[in-house]
C-alpha cells in the first residue's frame, strides 16, 4: 500500500514540475487565460514575431503583425508549433516557432480585442459551387481521382486544373489555394494547394506538384489530401461566379 501511494505521489508531483515550468504552449484558452510577457520584437512584413516569457520558459511566436512593445503581456489562444521555419523576410530560421491565433490584452474568455492571424486559423471548410463547370480533357486528371487514388498521387508529380475558389495569402510562409473542378468523390470537391505563387480568385488555374495524405499541421490544420509546394503553370482569368 506504501509503495502505491509513493508512486502516486511521485506522479503528481512530476506533473506540477512540468506544468511550472511552462513544458510547451497551449492550443486552448483556459477561463483564467494563458498569457505570456514580450521580451523582443520584430517586426515583418505580414507576421510580427515575438520572443516571449510564459511561467519559467521563454519560446518564440509570430502572430499578424501588429504594434506591440516589450514589456507587453498579452493573454492567447491557439498555438500551433513549427519546426525549422525559415522567414524569408527576415533571412533567419527558428528552430522553434508557435504561430498564434488570436491575442488579447484581457482574457479571451471575457473579451476578445487582440489581432487574428490573417485567415485560415485553422481548417478552412469550402462549400461545393454548383456555378464551376470546367470541361477536361479525357486524359486529364480531375480532383475526384486525386482523392480516389491519393496513395498512387503521392509518389509522383503531376499537374491538376481547376477554379480557383479561395485564397488566405502568406500564413506560414505560403499561399493556401482551393480549388474545385466541378467533380466529387464521396464528397470530396476541394483540393487544398500551398504554393509560392499566388492567383486570383475565379482563375483557371493548374498547379504541378505532388500530394501529401493525412496532413497534420496542428491546430485544426488537418487534411486527408494536399498539395504542398505547388508551382502554378498556369493561370488564366474566367467569369465564372465564385
């Protein structure tokens, strides 16, 4: 009985260490709020990147940018972590990164006034538009297929046409690009791209690139299939309404 006991309390005690000393961040807000104090300040061109003190721990994050000063505490609420993410604009590369998706000067459970990562703060769900209507050829790939045969379409390059439908333009470094070609595969009509380039919305687009299958980014950024890294082709502008 001694021995149960003494491992009971060892459990809890090495709980209460890690939570003291701030092991990570966290994705959901509590009632009280977790927050964390400003010790430096960058500033991009679509991000402002923050070194930050949260307990005993100190992490960097990027939030849109926004002016912010040292000394700075804000509450937040969502926090997704990226490894070896290089900033372009600022030619430098952390090791360590959480972007965050919302921020506020007082607890996000009573009141929201902090900014917002420009769009697609987690999986952006798209509605099926009954207007695209794109006609292919017959040995071109639709979006039906990429879904229908993900595993073979993630071993080698290809390019896939379709109408653009929505944009979230530079979150994490990338352009997040839907399209949609009028087909549908147990109810999957979106392919999701991320790519350096970036269309406008209604182009007739293709992209070449490969896919990846049950991509976890964290955050609720988790698809079934995308395309990463994308280059566009292609592009050319419709009147179809989007």
């Amino acid at each position: 009985m001694k021995v149960i006991v003494i491992v009971i309390l060892a459990l809890v005690f090495s709980s209460c260490v890690k939570n003291k000393n701030g092991v990570g961040m966290h994705s959901n807000v509590t009632a009280d709020g977790n927050k964390f104090e400003v010790t430096e300040v960058i500033q991009a061109s679509n991000y402002t990147y923050l070194k930050v003190k949260e307990k005993l721990s100190e992490r960097w994050v990027a939030v849109s940018k926004q002016e912010i000063g040292v000394g700075d505490v804000f509450y937040y609420n969502g926090a997704m972590l990226m490894n070896n993410f290089t900033s372009k604009d600022l030619d430098r590369t952390f090791d360590e990164i959480y972007f965050i998706s919302e921020i506020s000067k007082t607890p996000i459970g009573k009141k929201t006034m902090g900014g917002n990562m420009p769009a697609h703060s987690g999986k952006v769900e798209t509605k099926k538009l009954s207007t695209i209507t794109l006609k292919k050829e017959k040995d071109e790939i639709t979006i039906a297929e990429v879904f229908e045969k993900r595993i073979e379409f993630t071993t080698k390059e290809f390019e896939i046409r379709g109408i653009v439908v929505k944009i979230n333009k530079q979150v994490m470094g990338k352009n997040w690009i839907h399209i949609q070609d009028g087909t549908d595969s147990n109810g999957e009509f979106d392919l999701t791209i991320t790519s350096q380039d970036l269309p406008e919305m209604g182009d007739e687009v293709t992209f070449k690139g490969k896919i990846s299958v049950n991509k976890d980014f964290g955050s609720g950024y988790r698809y079934d299939v995308i395309m990463e890294e994308a280059v566009l082709v292609n592009k050319k502008a419709t009147k179809q309404a989007i």
